[in-house]
C-alpha cells in the first residue's frame, strides 16, 4: 500500500482521546517518531465521559501511572459497579458490579450452582458472592497488595485529559493550536499529507489520528469512510448534562435510572457530582429532557445544562488509508456501561501493536479493523440487552425496546442463558460470563436449568460449597474502610 516509513504522527484534535493517543505514543515509541497534536482552543470537547471500567489499569500500567496521583489530580472516586434503577420495571433495581461471581468450575459458571441453590432455599441474592458486589452496598473500598484489579473510577475528563497532556509533554509531544480548515490529500493515493490551519499554517505528517469528534473531519469529511448507523437497535440520540454540587456521601458506583424515554446517570466524584440524561428525542422532546433532568438531581447547579446529539454506530473502517479514528471519531456506542474511555485506549493500545513503523500495509489495516468491528459489535449487543431485556411496557419508548428486533448475535446469547444458564465468552468480548449473568437475570432472564455437574454434590456439600463463599465475601469486605474514608487517606483531591 505505502512504503514510506511512519516517521511523523499527526494527532487530529484534542480532548480525552488525543491525548490518551498523545501520551502513549510519545511515551512507548517517542525515540523513533514524532508526535504532533493539533487542537483548537476554541473548539470544546464533549468531555462528559466520567465513569470508567477496570480495563484503565492496563492503559495506566502501560504508562506508568500512579493510581493515588492521578485520582487526586482528578477528583476521582472508585467505582466498583452501576446501579440500573427502574430498568426491568418501575421499582426494580438491581447493580451490575465488577470482579467475579462466586467460584467457577472447568464446565460451567457460578450461577449453575447458584440456581440450584435457588431452588433448595440455600441462597441469597447473587451479588452477596461477589465482594465487588456486597461492596458497593455497603459504601466500602479499599486498594490492597496483591488485590485483583476490579475496581474503576469516576473521574474529571478535562482534568484527566490535563494529566495525559503533561505526560505527552514530558515525553517530546509538540501542541499545535489551531482550527483545521482543510484536510489535503495526495492526489495519486488519496494519502492525508498535511492539514492547513486557520491561522496559516500547515501540519504535514505520514500517519494522521483522527480525534475530530462526531464529525471525524478526516475519516468522514475528507476519506468518505461511511457509518454503520445502529439507531434502530439503539434509539436514544440524544444526552443532557450538568455538574450539580455534591450532596452527600460520593457512593463506589454509578447510578443509572430509567426514565419514560431514557435514562438519567449520576457520577459522583470527589469535589461535585456529574448528571445527565439520555433520552430518545422520537420520544421527548429537548425541553421535556431538560425538566425531566432538572426536577431528579440533587445539590446547586455549577453549569447549565447543555444538549448533546448523537448518532449511535460505527465508521465502516476505523483505519482507512494512513488515518486512523479515534474515540468519537470512530463511532459512539451510549454511556451506558461507561465503555467509551475503554474504546479509545483499546484503539491506541491496538495501534501501538499494528504500528506502521515501516509503511503501511494491507494486511494490519484490515487486522486492526476486523478486531474493532468484533469488539464494537459486542459491547452494541451488551448495551442492547439493557434496552430490549425489559418488563417495562409504561411509555411508547419502552414498548419499543421491547419489541424492536436485535442482531442474531444477542438473541443468540439470551435463548443459549434462558436454556441452559450457559454463557460464553467470544473473542475481543469486553464483557465477561459474570457480567453479562448480572444483567440478564437482572432484567428477569432466568435459566429453566442448571449445568449437570452441579449434582455431583450432595445438597450438605453444595450448602457448605455456597456458605463458604458468601462467608469469604463478607468477611472480606468487612476488613474494607468506608469508601469516603479511604480516599480521604488516599488520594484526596488537591483542591475540593
């Protein structure tokens, strides 16, 4: 395709997606490239994203990142979950935790044994077989030696992208301010060579990030990739948000509550609370949104409140030619299970394995893309399962989640659970056997059987087998501090 060593990288925009594109770069391959970030100062990012999953660890780690520095550098919290309130019905709540449910064995997972646990009076609910789970109940976290990593954050996207930008920095990342006016293409290749700014002048490079947003002003504007648009699987296009004072205690998990056409989340960090609602504008209107929003906070607003639209999918390529998408550049998959952060580090860390170093070729392209398209599809059908997963028949909205048709590939996984409990994990799958177990029972799916081997026990021995467990848990989390008090000792933000 293009033999030209990648020399000079080119990063298209700023916000939480450059500069995570900005500081890995610079930091792991810094000695053999160049790495330039071009980013308006006029030009507001999104940065709404604030709840994470405990994929950021890898990310960090790759960096080097202290955990207690960069959550004071950005007010965060620990997250070890999301509560999902008034989402199988009006009323019934259920939290979808990190970490693993209870003990697996080589032919199936915990919930086997769980359900005939059901079944004999033995069990109680099935979060209580998961500290991460009975954790977030009870406002309790701690970060241990040699403890696993099941726990995220709630954090400041601006201040996170402010903590990346000094890494970038520190690591020769040259910032470039500017609006780009114009995306030049070499005539023969339909190559990017250069990008021409408002301000005269021109930013010429071999491979170009797109980090330009909704509009991916060089994968769309300028390369007519196209969009996969997944609004009939995934109606909601549309988010309000607003920062509120903190009220309270900041709880380790997120909250997310169903509404007649949408649904509202609340992100607490350490200094205020982040809010929003994503809504179906079919359904609502802007303003309805906004009033719905306004009359289920808590605590004084810091900002008004502001609109965000949205088209739910994907580029049909995320690296075409020499420009590679980046975050919403890339395609936007709702915040409903916090996975857009996941997204753009997985994009970078991906780039950094395919790196082009001595030119493009065809192959890596359509690798990076395929594992892209794997991974977009599944969290889609994840964050699906959500919506079509429901008993709410109260609003048109939800009458048509209910009934909307979905990809094979879900309804796939909801009748193999329905039939036989079991769940699989596919490859590039983000979400695991106990995640997607949580969801679905906790939208009412529950499995007509058990896995077989679960007999092998006796009823004592299956007893003993789950008291041992649900003992272990709460023993554990016992030993944990109050979630506040813990960050207080910590990593307490430097200004509150």
């Amino acid at each position: 395709m293009n033999n030209k060593a990648i020399k000079n990288v080119v990063i298209a925009g700023g916000g939480t997606a450059g500069w995570m594109a900005a500081a890995s770069l610079s930091k792991l391959l810094g000695k053999t490239i160049n790495v330039t970030l071009v980013e308006s100062d006029d030009i507001p990012t999104v940065g709404v994203g604030e709840a994470t999953i405990p994929t950021l660890h890898i990310f960090h780690s790759l960096l080097g990142i202290n955990e207690a520095e960069f959550m004071a550098a950005t007010n965060a919290t620990f997250k070890l979950g999301i509560s999902f309130e008034n989402w199988r019905d009006v009323n019934k709540d259920y939290i979808h935790s990190f970490g693993f449910l209870g003990q697996d064995c080589w032919a199936c997972g915990f919930q086997h044994f769980w359900l005939k646990g059901l079944q004999k009076g033995m069990v109680s609910e099935i979060g209580d077989y998961c500290p991460e789970h009975l954790a977030s109940r009870e406002g309790r976290f701690a970060v241990l030696a040699n403890q696993d990593l099941n726990h995220a954050y709630h954090l400041d996207a601006g201040l996170y992208a402010k903590f990346l930008q000094k890494i970038a920095f520190d690591h020769g990342c040259t910032r470039v301010e500017g609006k780009i006016d114009k995306v030049n293409l070499d005539e023969q290749t339909g190559y990017i060579t250069s990008l021409n700014l408002g301000n005269g002048k021109v930013v010429e490079g071999d491979l170009f990030i797109d980090c330009t947003g909704f509009r991916g002003l060089l994968i769309e504007d300028a390369l007519h990739t196209g969009y996969d648009d997944w609004s009939h699987y995934l109606p909601c296009d549309s988010a309000i948000a607003v920062q509120t004072e903190t009220v309270g205690k900041p709880v380790p998990y997120t909250r997310s509550i169903a509404r007649d056409a949408g649904w509202q989340w609340r992100i607490p960090l350490q200094n205020r609370t982040g809010n929003g609602f994503v809504f179906c504008s079919k359904y609502m209107s802007d303003e309805e949104a906004k009033q719905t929003l306004l009359e289920n906070i808590e605590g004084k607003l810091l900002n008004e409140p502001r609109v965000i639209k949205y088209k739910t999918g994907a580029r049909r390529k995320h690296w075409n030619k020499n420009c590679i998408a980046v975050g919403l550049a890339s395609g936007f998959i709702e915040p409903l299970e916090s996975t857009g952060i996941h997204l753009f580090q997985k994009a970078v860390v991906r780039l950094l394995q395919l790196f082009p170093s001595q030119g493009i070729n065809q192959a890596d392209v359509d690798e990076y893309n395929e594992q892209t398209k794997r991974e977009a599809d599944n969290i889609r059908d994840f964050i699906i399962l959500h919506y079509h997963l429901t008993e709410r028949r109260d609003s048109p909205f939800w009458r048509y989640c209910a009934t909307m048709p979905i990809p094979e590939s879900l309804a796939h996984r909801m009748k193999l659970f329905k039939e036989s409990g079991r769940v699989f994990k596919k490859t590039d799958d983000l979400f695991g056997e106990t995640s997607w177990v949580q969801v679905m029972m906790g939208q009412g799916l529950m499995p007509e059987q058990y896995h077989p081997i679960v007999d092998m026990m006796s009823d004592d021995e299956l007893q003993g087998f789950l008291n041992k467990i649900k003992n272990g848990v709460q023993k554990r989390v016992a030993n944990w501090p109050d979630h506040n008090d813990f960050i207080a000792h910590y990593c307490k933000a430097k200004t509150n």
